[in-house]
C-alpha cells in the first residue's frame, strides 16, 4: 500500500558520549539556547528532551544544500540529551533505550573514553543505528572559524598543517573505533552507510558542521527507517522525571515514542507505593528548541501525537516512578490489568 508521509512520526534521536564533549553544546547550538551554562558544574544529571521542528532542520541547513530543495517528510526531531558522568549509566541505559537513532559525540582532542565505550556497547546491544559527531574541531592550532558553516567548506578554508592535524586525530581516532569493532568513514566519503558508521566534524561553539549533522540525522532516519518511523496508535511512553512546578503542582516529564496523549486521559503509573490511576489535568510541552528539564513558558495541548516530550500535571504524582512505562485507560481496558502492568517495569 501507498504510504503517507504524513504518517511518519518524528524519530527520537539520543545524544550520547564520555562527560564534557559537548553534548549539551550542540543541542544549545542548534537550539540558541545556553542550557550548559546554567548546569551545576557543567555536568548534565538528567535526560533531556527538545523538539526540533522540520523548519529548523530546514533553515540550519539551507547553506549546505546550496538551493537545492530538502525533500523533509519528517514533522521533526525529538532529541534526547544524557548525562556523560560514569556515575549516570541508568540514565545512558535509559535514553539509549528511548531512541531511534543516536549522535555519538566524541571529543576530537581526546579520542575514545570509558563513557564512550560503555555508549558504544549500549547502542551495540540494541542495535541502534547512530553517527559520530566528532567535536570540538575548533580546537584545532589556529582553526580558521566561520560561524555555522558546512564542515567542507570550512575544512577547505583552513592552513595545510590544520587540515593535516585534523586528518591525524581523525585517523588515530578512527583506528580506536576499528579497535571497537566498528567500520568508520567521513561522512562525504562514505559509500555504503548501510555498513559503515558516518563520521560528521563539529564544533558546538562555533558551530561548523552542525547543518550536515541534522542533515544526515534526517536523511538516514527518513531514508532507512520508515518502516520503524510509521505513527502506531498504541501509546508506548516512558517517565523520565517526576517535577513540582509552581502553579501546576507535581508534574511528570514523559517522552511519548508512539501513539497519542489527550487532556482528561486516564493515565496509569507506577508509584513507589503501588499502582497511581489519575487524569491528565494538562497536557504540557515546552515551545519548539527548547528544554524539557529547564523551567521555561509551556504551552497547552488538547492532545498530543508522538514522538515528543511532555510534562504532564494531574493529582497524586507525588510518588510516580522515573524509567517506567506510561499507560492510558481506554474505554476497552481493564484498569486492573493496567495496574499490574505498570508495577512489572
Ligand atoms: P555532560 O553532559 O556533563 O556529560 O557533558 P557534555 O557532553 O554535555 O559537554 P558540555 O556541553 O557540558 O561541554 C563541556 C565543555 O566543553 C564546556 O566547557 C563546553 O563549553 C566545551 N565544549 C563543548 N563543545 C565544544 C566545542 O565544540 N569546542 C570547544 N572549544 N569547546 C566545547
Ligand atoms: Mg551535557
Ligand atoms: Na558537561
């Protein structure tokens, strides 16, 4: 049968890596936001969720298609940031687990770490097809920055020794991939991205290579996950955080992968004393570029389709368990089936 595009759900895309290499800084670069400033530390202790409308996609990314048209069939990107911090791996386990697809960031100056190698055997596990952003390129001896630009035309720009430094990082990089099992190219140069895992340079603060990272975040996903992509309406949708919100009381931040969420659902949760059975009050997400786990203006919905991150506000939250399973009470369920699943998670 014929597929409508408009079928397509947005995918979810997990940010992963080893602490400080700029996870939250590409999202605050594609965002414009300055989300990493405000982290105890600079040290990300929570998943994240931000929707990236296809607008976005497509204005970040018009340099680099040089006129031509971006054939987007998607709604957007549903992007999940971690935590890189080894004592966090609940969190990596759990977002990775979220996801459709995943950026792997590396930091071009350190090579491979331990949080990146247990991020490598996550996505390994299930299977989850994922690009190496290969940040910081910025740092490079006297890298010649132009603000946002494609990482070609900005490699061409720069001094034979830079482009030679990076080309041996690049490499010895490459090699500790080998070495994990992985087939690796730069991401122009890769001619089968079926078996070889792309490799896109970025920098997070001066933003070169951020446009082809989102275009080959779409491009793949578009391209080789349709099946995977097609908007189901059986809800699958998992707590992340249980939050009180002056004004609307305890809420809980939820990212719903697959079907819809309506204002007055009954709503099924574990809690740490049994089962929580309770009706959507409001139905909440932050404006479009914006974070989750930051306190910010939210807007209204009467419902919701997936994928997208949302903050949920209805009574007795107050116990609701982060990591476990969301469900909604239709008018076939039984609720006392729904009160033994969500206590299983
Ligand atoms: P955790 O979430 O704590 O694991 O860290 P993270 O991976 O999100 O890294 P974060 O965004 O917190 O960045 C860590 C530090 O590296 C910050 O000081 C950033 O300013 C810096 N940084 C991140 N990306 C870049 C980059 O591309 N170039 C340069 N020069 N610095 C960067
Ligand atoms: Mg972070
Ligand atoms: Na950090």
């Amino acid at each position: 049968a014929a597929r409508d595009p408009k079928d397509l759900r947005s995918p979810i895309c997990c940010i992963l890596g080893h602490v400080d290499t700029g996870k939250t800084k590409i999202l605050d670069n594609i965002r414009r936001t300055n989300v990493q400033d405000g982290e105890a530390g600079g040290i990300t202790q929570q998943i994240g969720a931000t929707y990236i409308p296809a607008s976005a996609v497509e204005s970040r990314t018009e340099e680099l298609r040089k006129g031509r048209q971006f054939d987007l069939k998607l709604p957007g990107l549903l992007v999940i940031d971690t935590p890189g911090h080894e004592s966090f791996s609940n969190l990596r386990s759990r977002g990775s687990g979220l996801c459709d697809i995943a950026i792997l960031v590396v930091d071009l100056m350190h090579g491979l770490e331990q949080q990146t190698i247990e991020s490598i055997n996550l996505l390994k596990m299930r299977k989850t097809p994922f690009i190496i952003a290969m940040n910081k390129v910025d740092r490079l001896y006297k890298w010649n920055s132009v603000a946002n630009s494609p990482i070609q035309d900005a490699m061409a720009r720069q001094e034979e020794y830079v482009r030679k430094e990076f080309e041996d990082r690049l490499n010895q990089v490459m090699l500790q991939l080998n070495e994990q099992g992985l087939n690796v190219a730069l991401y122009w140069k890769n001619r089968d991205p079926r078996s070889f895992i792309n490799i896109v340079p970025t920098s997070a603060i001066t933003g070169e290579g951020i446009p082809d990272l989102l275009q080959l975040v779409v491009k793949l996903t578009q391209s080789l996950m349709v099946d995977r992509l097609m908007f189901v309406n059986s809800l699958e949708s998992t707590v992340l955080e249980v939050k009180q919100i002056e004004g609307l009381g305890t809420t809980i931040d939820v990212v719903l992968v697959n079907g819809m969420l309506r204002e007055g659902d009954t709503i099924v949760v574990c809690g740490l004393g049994g089962p929580i059975v309770t009706t959507i009050r409001a139905l909440l997400t932050p404006q479009p570029l914006r974070e989750i786990r930051v306190k910010g203006q939210y807007v209204h919905h009467k419902e919701l389709r997936a994928a997208m991150g949302v903050k949920i506000a209805a009574h007795n939250l107050e116990s609701a368990v982060a990591g476990t399973q969301l469900y909604v009470a239709g008018p076939d369920d039984d609720v006392e089936d729904l009160k033994d699943a969500v206590m299983e998670d």
